[in-house]
C-alpha cells in the first residue's frame, strides 16, 4: 500500500490531539545531490509513527533528479550517479506524492518532524518548483512542523555540536541503523522528538511560535559569539 493509500485510511479518522505528548508524527528526512542551492533530492524517507502502538509505517523513496551528484555528498550517502540513473524513479511524481502525504496529515493535525527541518523542507520545496508544482510548494510554506534541532538547542544546555548523533547520544535515544541513511535518520527524529516531548510536557503543539523565538535566542547568541571569533553568522529568524 503506497504513502497516499495510508493517508487517505488516516484521513478517516478524527483530528489528532493538540497534545505533543500524544499526538502521531509524521517524520521525514532526504538525502540530496548536494548541500547547495539547487541541489535535488535523491532519497527521502517519510514515517507514520502511531504513538498509541508505537509502530511505525515507513515510506521510502529513491529518484533521479537527472542531476549530477557533488562527489561530497556521496561520499556521505552512498549514491554514485550510475545507481541513481539506473533504479531512481520520477522525479516530478516522488516529490508530488511526498508534499501531498505531508500536507494530508496536516489536515488531522499531525506535524512533520525534520531534523534541521529548514534544509529538508526547502529541498522539497525546490524540487517542486523545478518540476512544475509551485502550488504545492507554496502550501509547504505553512506547516506545523516540530524540528528536535532547535529543541535541543533550547532545552539541552550542553556544549558540543549540534549533529544528529550527538543529540541522540545526550538525549538517550538509540539509532535503529546507521546515519545519513533517509530512513534511519527519519526514525531517529522522529524517535528523538518522543524522547524531549517525554522529559518536558510542558511544550506546546502546535509549537511554531515558541520555535520561532527559541530558534532566535540561539542565532542572537551564536551571531554574537561569531562577532567575537571572526566566524560565519547566521540567519536570525528560523525561516519556517
């Protein structure tokens, strides 16, 4: 059964709680052709997590982009150009299908959950300009979205980077595979945002504003540690 036959049965069923404790999640992560701007995804990962089981439904996608592929960024996914040539599927049809799985389950309320959720959801976005659908990606701009980055970043206090692993290792969370794999990683988020919402119920749902001021209090923060050190500043408003 494909992404949008599950959506559809979900569909069915009455609005999701506005409780972050409760609440089913839709994760989801993408591996890309690279990091910069138009850079195309090439594997991508959507996960149904049922938070009354625990189960997971997990849909996977792999497409070619008809794009070349940054030596870079397959060195960290895997994807050498013969392989995506050879077995991805069409492109304009995968990202359809994932923006409108994604944006189905905001209408029971689900939020996505993207680790460093900026970066996925534009390439997603991107993607959907490039072949034609500007329409969806405009929706895409209006989602309810739960980024366990800027969570951590906000409840975690600690020093250290910021990459997925690490937040997992401090969090107590364990990986079900290896990362930058799309479905490892999506489970991972998804997995990791149970984790927080656990120790801190007090967070809301839906949660943009407060991400939205927390994301900023860190970019204040790092911009001004970087005034000092010389370093890159970033963006002060999260952009989602």
């Amino acid at each position: 059964m494909v992404v949008m036959d599950i959506l559809e049965e979900l569909a069915k069923e009455p609005k999701q709680p506005e409780d972050l404790a409760s609440c089913d999640l839709l994760g989801f992560d993408t591996e890309t052709t690279g990091l910069g701007k138009g850079s195309s995804i090439i594997s991508a990962s959507l996960v149904l997590r049922d938070r009354k089981t625990g189960e997971d439904k997990v849909f996977n996608f792999l497409l070619n982009p008809h794009a070349p592929i940054d030596p870079a960024a397959s060195a960290v996914n895997g994807f050498t150009q013969e392989f995506v040539e050879k077995n991805g599927g069409d492109q304009k049809e995968g990202v359809e299908e994932m923006a409108k799985a994604i944006l189905l389950a905001q209408e029971k309320g689900i939020p996505l959950v993207a680790y460093n959720a900026k970066f996925d959801i534009g390439m997603l976005e991107s993607d959907l300009e490039k072949v034609g659908r500007g329409d969806l990606a405009e929706k895409l701009s209006r989602l309810s979205v739960l980024d366990p980055l800027v969570f951590d970043r906000e409840l975690s206090h600690r020093p250290g980077k910021r990459k997925l692993e690490n937040a997992m290792e401090w969090w107590g969370v364990t990986p079900r595979g290896d990362y930058h794999d799309a479905r490892v990683d999506t489970q991972a988020a998804v997995d990791l945002m149970c984790a927080i919402a656990a120790c801190h119920p007090e967070l809301p749902l839906p949660a943009m504003d407060w991400q939205r001021k927390a994301y900023k209090r860190w970019a204040e923060g790092w911009n001004r540690w970087a005034e000092e050190k010389g370093a890159r500043k970033v963006e002060e408003e999260w952009g989602l």
